[in-house]
C-alpha cells in the first residue's frame, strides 16, 4: 500500500524519511518529491510498504508525529491524476 506523507520539513533527506518509516515495517519504496529547479524539497512524499499492515499501522503511528518541530500527515495516497504537460 502506498501511502503519502505531507508536512515533511524541508531540511530531511530521503534517507531520513526512509528510516523513520521503516521503523514500522518493511518498505517497497520511498521517494521524496523535489523541486525541479531549485533541488530543495517540496515538504511531501510517498512511501510503499509491503503489506497493508504495516501501512495501517504506519498511518496510525506516524499521522500528526512531530518531526523536527512539524507534524507529519500521513495517509493512504491516491491515484495520480493525469496531468497535461504544457508549460507556459
């Protein structure tokens, strides 16, 4: 299950971001989204864990944690929207 993680301080790295939620359990995958043209953060992200359970257990656990002073929001992610790709 995928969940999205929002709220993420802008000073942690992916590797933080992983361990923290590793913790729980058994992560598939963990990418923090960045800014394309400055490299900075943009304070969200999405990670998968293996099981559905450590999932629930994870947005149970870490919803509203606080993390470096910021409380974390953690909940299940939805399907990405289709965008069009036009740049003005």
């Amino acid at each position: 299950m995928k969940l999205f993680v929002g709220n993420i301080p802008y000073s942690m790295s992916e590797s933080e971001l992983r361990e923290l939620f590793e913790k729980v359990g058994e992560l598939e995958s963990c990418k923090l989204i960045m800014d394309r043209e400055t490299g900075r953060s943009k304070g969200f992200g999405f990670v998968e864990y293996k099981t559905e359970e450590d999932a629930s257990e994870a947005m149970e656990q870490l919803n509203e944690a606080d993390v470096q002073g910021k409380k974390l929001v953690v909940n299940k992610a939805r399907p990405q929207e289709k965008r069009n790709n036009i740049r003005r």
